[in-house]
C-alpha cells in the first residue's frame, strides 16, 4: 500500500512585498539577507512581484499492505532508487505455506473434476442402455407382448438413468467452480507475496528509513519517505492585488540562497482560491496581519532530472511572478542556469 501525503521538509516562508525590506545588501549579515537586499526596492523591476520562500518537494510514504516482520530493508538515506525497486522484504514463510495449500487444492479439484467427467460417461452409458430397453419394452406393449408393469419398470430405468446423468454432470461443473476458486485463491496469495516485497513507486530519493529487519509492523505502516525529485516547487504569498492578475501555467522565476548567480525557471501551477493571513514565520513582522494568497510555482521536470543529485528542499530563496501580464522579464531574472 502506497500512501501518499504531502510532507513539508521545512515550513513555507513567506514575506510580504519585498519593497518593505530596507536593508541593503552591504548591510546585510547573512546571504539570504544579501539576496534579499539585492533584488529589494520598491520600483526595482515594474510590473514584477516577487516574495521568498523555501524549495519543497513532493514526498511519499511507503507503507506495507500487511502486518509482518521486517526481513530486510535494502535502501538507505539518501538513496536515488528507481520506481520498483525493492525497498525491503518482510516475512513471507506464512504466506509460501497458505499458497502450496492452495495449489494443492486446486490439484484435488482437478482431480476430482476427473472422477465427475468418468461418473458422466458411466452414466450416459447407463442411459443409453436403458433407453434402448425402454424402447424395446414400449414396441412390445405395443404388440401385446409385454405387460404394463414391464413398461413402468423400463420407464422408471430410463428415468433413473436421466437423473444420475444429471446428477454426474453437475458433479462437474460443481469440480469447475472449485477449481476456478482455487485459482483464484492461489491468484489472491501470489499477489500478497508480491505485496510483501515493498517497491518503490517513483523515482525518488529516500529520505527517511522508518524501519530495521526485525521490526514487527502493522498493516499500513510506513516503512520508508521519499521524495519525488519530478515535482519539486515553492510557495509564495502574495497580496490580492498580484494574485488577481495570475494565471495558471504563467512564467515565473526562482532564486536561491546558495546559488544567486542562477535564474530557475518555473510556472505558477497552483493558486489558492482562499486566502489566508502571513505565515507567523515570515520575515517581515509588520506584514503579518495582511490576508496573501499562496501560489505555488513549481520547477519543469525536465530541468529537475537534468539536475537532481543538486535537488535539495529546504533551500531559502526568492520567487518571482508577473504582476502585469504584459511585464518584460528583466535583465537581472533573464533565465540562467548551470551547463
């Protein structure tokens, strides 16, 4: 059982218009201060709205369909793994046992369904004898020949021989149905051993090992977190005013505290329809009682898989969306990005 749910490596921050910060960057006394001084100013780029926040990345639980003992748990932290690969094993003698008894079962069906198909041969044979004695018994009463109670004892023959034919028959397909429940009760345990083996459901990086062999788990525990390195986005909150000229799928851009010297291009993928006062952890305190917007602008799949042994969540920086949807990109948000 695969349950996913979205885990915040870190708490979204968010700020309010970067216009308000009057630092500037030679006073700044961390990096991310620097950044933000540097790309700060109320009328620094016209028609671009911009906020700061923290990379994210999608995450997923990797949980056990049943109950069992933990075996082996073959992937450590920090792991890239590929989607199916095996996470860890739990378990699966009980399992082997209840499958080679119900192959077994399967085999005494057919086995039986045999016995059935030569009970309706020996019947049909049956029939057919009496069938012809019947007929022979009826030509005769019909010359005088033979006595009514001989036509009834032929009748009651030939009866008798109808109902065991039926009754073989049915034998069968009573053979059949067992036989088609014991496939498919051997189907049902190949599919719990197969969920014995816990697989990854993406490519991803693992974050968390939950687990160690020897562990005794129950049904729907997770047994490792991974983060979906394909969906990696961050969370701005932004005012009304330049949220209500934001579309889906608009151009956006993003900077981080490690690496300044690199415009990430993104696209707003999400708007909240709802909105929400500043988060407390926000840089700005005065902002704190405004009512912003989150939207979310997430990195292109194809920029991530080119470099995701550098995806890390966490990561403090700036994002950057068009307030004006006609607004240039500047100079300084041109889309750089390392060879």
């Amino acid at each position: 059982m695969i349950r996913s749910s979205r885990f915040f490596l870190s708490l979204a921050l968010a700020a309010a218009p970067l216009a308000l910060i009057p630092a500037r960057a030679a006073m700044a006394e961390t990096k991310f201060e620097a950044l933000l001084a540097r790309f700060g100013g109320e009328d620094r780029y016209e028609g671009i709205a911009s906020s700061n926040g923290r990379i994210e990345a999608q995450s997923v639980d990797v949980a056990t369909k049943y109950a069992g003992r933990v075996t082996e748990v073959l992937a450590d932290e920090g792991d890239v793994v590929e989607a199916g690969a095996v996470l860890a094993q739990l378990d699966d003698r009980d399992t082997q046992a209840q499958l080679l008894a119900a192959q077994a079962a399967v085999m005494q069906a057919q086995a039986g369904k045999q016995v059935a198909e030569a009970s309706v041969m020996q019947a049909q044979s049956a029939l057919d004898v009496a069938q012809t004695n019947f007929d022979r018994v009826t030509q005769l009463h019909t010359d005088g020949h033979a006595s009514q109670s001989a036509l009834d004892d032929a009748t009651n023959a030939l009866n008798s021989a109808k109902a065991s034919l039926a009754s073989a028959k049915a034998q069968v397909s009573n053979s059949d149905a067992q036989i088609a429940a014991g496939e498919a009760e051997v189907e049902r345990l190949k599919i719990a051993l197969d969920d014995l083996t816990i697989r990854a459901p993406i490519r991803g990086r693992v974050l968390y090992r939950l687990r160690e062999p020897g562990e005794v788990i129950s049904a729907g525990a997770p047994v490792m977190t991974m983060l979906d390195l394909a969906d990696v986005y961050m969370n701005l909150y932004l005012p009304a005013p330049v949220v209500g000229t934001l579309a889906a799928n608009d151009e956006a851009r993003l900077i981080l505290d490690p690496v300044p010297q690199y415009v990430i291009p993104a696209r707003v993928t999400f708007i909240s329809p709802q909105a929400q006062f500043t988060p407390k952890s926000v840089e700005t305190a005065e902002e704190r009682e405004e009512l912003v917007f989150r939207v979310k602008l997430t990195i292109p799949r194809d920029l991530l898989e080119k470099f995701e042994n550098r995806v890390k969540s966490g990561v403090r920086g700036l994002g950057f969306v068009r307030a004006e949807p006609g607004a240039e990109w500047p100079e300084d948000l041109a889309v750089n990005v390392p060879e």
